[in-house]
C-alpha cells in the first residue's frame, strides 16, 4: 500500500469514525432526554433528525467508502448497491433540507412578531412533524432514478458518464440523463442553501439589532437562550455552506467530463462527508441538553471505575 492510498485510507476512517461517533452521541443524548421529559423541544427534534440523516449518509457512504480504499472489493451485489446508494441520496439530501429547515425555524422563532407571525409562532412546533413527512416524501422522489443506474463494479473499463465510486458504480448510459441527474440534485441543493443562507443572514440582522438595543442587559445577564440558540443555527449553516460550496465546485467538474477520476470521486466524497462528521461537535459544544446528558453520564462512570481500582488495591 503506497503512501497516498494509506493518507486517503487514515483520512476516511477518521472522518467516519468520528462523524459515527459525534452524531450516535447526540442520537443516545436526545434519547435520554425523552426518557426524562415529557416532549422535546421542536429545535430538539430537528437537531436529533439532523443527527439521524448525518449518521446514515456516513454508514451509506463513508463506511463502504473507507472499506474499498483499503483494498476490499466485492462488497455489494447489484441490489445492494442500489439500496445502499439510494438510502446515500436520501441521507446526503436529508442533511442540507434539515439544516435549511433548522434555520428558518429559528428565523421565524427570534423575528419580531407582526400580523402574520403571530399567528404562525404558536403553529410552528407542531408543523414540524409534517416538515420532516414531507421532506423525506420530496425527496425520496427526486433520488428514485438513483436505484435504476446503480450497480456492482463490473471487470474493465468504467464506461464512460459512470461514476465510479470504488464500491459501486453509478451508470447513467448517456449525456443527457448524466446531466439531467447533476441539474437535478444540484438545483435542489442550492435552492435550499440559498433559503438557508437568506434565513441566517436575517437571524444575523437580528442579533446585531438586538445587542445594540440591550447590550448593557446581555453583558449583565450573560446572553438569552434564544441568542445562543440562534448562534448555533448560523455556524451549522456556515459550515454546511463552505463544504457545499467545494462539493459543487468539484461535482460540476465531474459534470463536464465523460470519465471521472477516481481520486476526484474521493475527493468530492471527503469534503461533502464533512458536515456530517463536524456537525455533531458543534451541537454538543453549544447545546446545554446535550452537553448536560453526556456530563452526566461521564459523572455516572466515574465512581464505579474509582470503586473497582479501590476494590482492586
């Protein structure tokens, strides 16, 4: 195994055991929690389903992924690969409709009330479920070509307007549904980029507004629930946004050339799996539920550890 393939092994087997790690903390998280209180919060649920939807585009994804850079081959049959890619699409577009979702919940949360929000705050919480029912209806539809061109590696050549993901390819037989598929899944992508960046830009306006109008009160009070909440949302959706944005770069590349290269695939692979394996940090640095539980169960351990070396001696 040369150097390159071992850097490009170490790097997807780090991204993914940390990215599988952060995002099943959070999902055990929230799931005390709801053993504990009575209904989660609605910015609770879109953050365990974001959790959800990051976790399974990395075990869809990253884990074969990492599995074929190190030499393991004939992974999956050609059902396989179209569940496993299929459940990637779903997962990977679940990721960037949640993060807008998230963004403009808080928007809509911290705006000033007017005629028309004050009658949609009190609906907001329960419109959430039906959010994510109708989210993953759109785009469970939009990703159902995905199953159609998918398939095992075949012996030779990779056909041209293939993609080539090492565990499986992705046949798209012509030009025209290579492109159609691209335009697809990209104009879907940056319409919701482009609600989440409006949205977080306002929350952005919002903030200023309001630390200007009581900074002396925040200094004394150490800053509102609402603040740190909206802060979160912002440096989700400008992490999300700098990857996206390295993701597209490279995908409309591959748009423009019949063959892929292998090592292109990887690379779009690596930075569009980023999100996914960051993303869980950020929620428990800055949510204090979340923080709170693991605290707790790190507290909980510790005495039955200090109790059996003192048993031991």
């Amino acid at each position: 195994m040369d150097l390159c393939v071992t850097i490009k092994g170490v790097s997807f087997l780090l991204q993914t055991g940390m990215g599988i790690l952060g995002n099943t903390v959070v999902l055990l998280a929230y799931a005390n929690i709801i053993c504990t209180e009575p209904k989660l919060l609605p910015v609770d649920l879109i953050l365990c389903h974001l959790a959800f939807a990051n976790l399974m585009l990395l075990l869809t994804r990253c884990v074969p992924q990492t599995m074929t850079v190190f030499g393991l081959r004939d992974l999956l049959n050609d059902p396989g690969c179209k569940v496993v890619i299929y459940a990637y699409r779903i997962g990977r577009a679940l990721s960037v409709c949640i993060t807008c979702m998230l963004s403009v919940f808080q928007a809509v949360t911290i705006a000033p009330a007017g005629p028309r929000l004050s009658r949609l705050k009190p609906a907001l919480p329960s419109l959430v479920l039906p959010t994510f029912a109708g989210l993953w209806i759109l785009n469970m539809a939009i990703c159902i070509a995905a199953p159609f061109f998918s398939m095992a590696p075949r012996n030779g050549t990779v056909p041209a307007f293939t993609l080539n993901l090492g565990f499986c390819h992705v046949d798209f037989r012509d030009s025209l549904s290579y492109v159609i598929n691209g335009v697809a899944v990209s104009g879907r992508d940056f319409v919701f980029v482009a609600l989440m960046v409006g949205s977080s830009g306002y929350i952005l306006l919002l903030l200023h507004r309001h630390s200007r109008q009581v900074r002396g009160i925040r200094r004394s009070q150490g800053g509102g629930a609402e603040t740190r909440a909206a802060k979160t949302v912002v440096t989700l959706v400008v992490l999300y946004v700098v990857f996206f944005g390295i993701d597209n770069v490279i995908w409309i590349y591959m748009l423009t050339v019949s063959n892929v290269s292998p090592v292109v695939a990887d690379m779009r692979v690596f930075f569009s799996s980023c999100y996914a394996s960051l993303s869980p940090y950020f929620i428990i640095s800055s949510n204090k539920k979340v923080k709170g539980k693991i605290m707790c169960a790190v507290e909980h351990d510790a005495p039955s550890v200090d109790t059996q070396e003192s048993n031991v001696k």
